[in-house]
C-alpha cells in the first residue's frame, strides 16, 4: 500500500513518534481504577512501568 501513496513517510510511524495517538491518551488513571474495580489489579504495575507519563510522574518517551 505504501508504494501508491504520495507519501515517503508511513503515517502510522509519524504517530507512533509523537507518542501514540491523542485520543487515547490521558485515560490511563481511570482505566486503572476499573481494572482495580474488575478484580484486575495485577496489570496496573506494569501500566504504570510502561507509561509513567500518563501517571504524572516524569515525562512521556519521545
């Protein structure tokens, strides 16, 4: 599909760079919070790890 765009650059990639899209960013807490709610807990650690940014603490990759 790349090879038909008018594009040198996958847009996907521009994305991913720039931190992933904006529609899903800033819903990490309260996704968390129903995780905790659901019996599912174990995988807020690992959130936390991945993205401390959307935590409040430090700055996102990029």
């Amino acid at each position: 599909m790349m090879e038909t765009m008018p594009f040198d650059t996958d847009l996907l990639w521009t994305v991913m760079k720039e931190g992933g899209p904006y529609h899903a960013k800033g819903f990490l807490p309260k996704y968390a919070q129903w995780l905790e709610q659901t019996g599912r807990g174990h995988a807020i650690t690992e959130l936390k790890r991945r993205h401390p940014a959307e935590f409040g603490h430090g700055r996102p990759k990029g």
